[in-house]
C-alpha cells in the first residue's frame, strides 16, 4: 500500500508528468520561439537524459509514495527512439492506474499503433486553430490543421480517449474557438480550452494577451448550450462542460491564469535531465539523475523523494498578480519545452 505523502500545503502527490525529450519538430511560439530554438539549438544529448531505466525506477518509486497517473510529455515525446518500449514498462507497474501522452499528433501515423498496442490509452493532442494558414504560422513550421486532423481521425479509430488542447491568445487566435468547437462538438473527444500561460520567460508573455475562461465561455454561449460539471477527482485541473444537446460531448478549461487551482495541485515533474519540479512555473529544480547514477539505493531514493515532496511550497498562480512585470522578467521560469505542459 502506497504512503501518504503530502506537500506544505497539504496536497498529496498523485500525478507525475515525465518529460522524455526536449526535442519537438514543432516550434510553437508560447513554448518553443524559433528564434530562440533555432536549427543551430544544442539540445540534450541521449547520455543526458534519463534511460529508461531510470525513468522505470522512479515511477516505481512514485507509485509507492501515492502517484496513480503518469504523463509523458517532452518536447515532442514521439520523436524519442522506442517510446513504446518504454509504455510497456510503465504499464505494469503497481498502483499506476493510468498513462497519458500529450502531443502535437504530427507522428501518431507512424508510432500511434506501437504506443497503443504497447498499452497506452489517453493521448492529448495541441491544436491552436482550425484555420490552415493560421496553425501553419503558430507552429512556425509551416503544418496546416488538415495534417494534424487526419492524425486525429486515425487516433480516434485505434480506440484512442483524446482531449484536444487549444491555446487561446487575444490578437492571434481567439476567432478560433467557436470554429474548433463546432468541428469538435461531434466527435469523440474532449475539446480544452487553455489561457494562454507566463511559462518560462520566451513566449513575450503578458497580462493582455490572455483570453480568460470567462470570456471564451461567453463566446461559446453564444451558440452552445453548456452545462458545467462538478470535478471528477481531487486535483481535477480542468473545469467541465458538457453539451446539453450532443451525447457524450465535453468541453474544458485549463483556467491556470484566471482560477488558480494551486490549493490542490497534486502534480510532480520529472524533466527528460533528471530533475525533479514541484511546479510548471518553477525556477529551480532538484537533480535526481546524478543521485541515481552515484549507486543512491531504492530505500534513500524513497526517503529523498519523499522529503523533497514534504518541502514543496510551490503556489504561483496564486502569487501571478502580486508579482511586478520586473519581478517576472527576473524570476528566470523553466521554459514548457524543458518540462513539458
């Protein structure tokens, strides 16, 4: 039977979102600026990051101090060799009761039936607009929607659960949100609704660029009849609609900027390097990789993870608004493509 272990804040930690590269083929401007990650970016090397090995261990050692869920993210995780190798590791280990995988979609042709025969079950799919020439120019690479809809379609008909997230930025891509929800209403997915977020300190972030919940749901009341569902789980990041006129169709809001859900964030970070965050707005991460590779055993591994989990006082979005524009420009964030969303 799994610990009880919880934060100082009381929270217990039940989720834990595994980075296994930081490499993406996408180069999204709210996470992965091109001018920054040019083609001349020096990224982990493979001995930098965490084996899978390592990555099995730790999530063992998570399970057993309360993580049920998993979720490997990147960068773009498909583009890790033999991602599926490592799904079937995961699969079996006691007390993990599910396994997601947020992606982009560009790949899931080519890994998608591997990483489900291999166990894996949810994936969350990024889609910023419906429009072509649009989502062409917020991935920077130049891939229209038509590409990642049909990777959606064949997703769909492997028996993958989807949930579809979408960035919402005021000036470039709020038009989209009624398209997205008319496209996605009848399909069997869950369509989310993410304000656009102050992650690291690359994505010319700033207060008005962010289209609250409030103001997307206004949008959507304009031709959806919603209704607003109570949290399924403790810790359930996403507020839920369902439509009142289409069986089974949801909506959802990730809500980080307008309603903080820090009081009971139950999600620890593993970067693909091996460090561990108790926050995706965190600064400073703490090195698990160097432990693990100096002979640490299984019991002082457990007993470190568990003080470091005791210590977390993470609690930024409940700080956001407190903090000056120059406090933020200093506070030198992790950037989303390190530890992923």
């Amino acid at each position: 039977m799994a610990q009880v272990v919880t934060d100082k804040f009381g929270r217990p930690i039940r989720d834990l979102r595994i980075s296994v590269t930081d490499k993406c083929n996408f180069r999204c401007r709210y996470c992965m600026p091109k001018e920054i990650f040019g083609d001349d970016f020096e990224f982990l090397k493979r001995e930098q990051l965490l084996s899978f090995d390592e990555i099995e261990r730790l999530a063992r050692i998570y399970a057993s101090l309360g993580v049920k869920k998993l979720r490997l993210t990147g960068g773009e995780p498909m583009m890790r060799k033999d991602l599926h190798e490592l799904i079937e590791r995961l699969t079996v280990i006691e007390g993990i009761e599910d396994i997601g995988l947020t992606t982009n979609g560009l790949l899931l042709k080519k890994h998608g039936k591997k990483l489900y025969d291999a166990g894996l079950r949810r994936i969350n799919i990024s889609l910023d607009a419906m429009d072509d020439e649009l989502f062409g120019k917020i991935n920077d690479r130049g891939i229209g929607t038509s590409r990642i809809l049909e990777q959606i379609e064949y997703a769909i008909g492997l028996g993958f659960q989807i949930k579809i997230n979408m960035v919402v930025q005021k000036g470039l891509n709020e038009q989209e949100i009624l398209p997205m929800a008319r496209y996605f209403k009848n399909l069997p997915v869950t369509l989310r609704f993410i304000e656009f977020m102050d992650v690291g300190n690359d994505n010319g972030w700033n207060f008005d660029k962010v289209v609250s919940k409030k103001e997307i749901l206004e949008t959507l009341q304009t031709e959806f009849d919603l209704e607003p569902l109570d949290p399924a789980y403790y810790g359930e990041v996403a507020k839920v609609y369902k439509h009142n006129d289409a069986a089974d169709s949801y909506l959802g809001f990730i809500t980080s900027v307008s309603e903080s859900f820090c009081s009971t964030c139950t999600r620890a970070r593993l970067s693909s390097d091996g460090k561990f965050y108790g926050c995706l707005f965190a600064v400073d991460g703490f090195d698990i990789k160097t432990l693990m590779r100096d002979g640490i055993s299984d019991e002082e591994l457990t007993e470190v993870l568990t003080g470091v989990w005791d210590n977390r006082d993470d609690r930024y979005s409940e700080i956001r608004t407190e903090i000056t524009e120059e406090m933020r420009q200093k506070r030198k964030k992790i950037n989303m493509s390190y530890i992923g969303g």
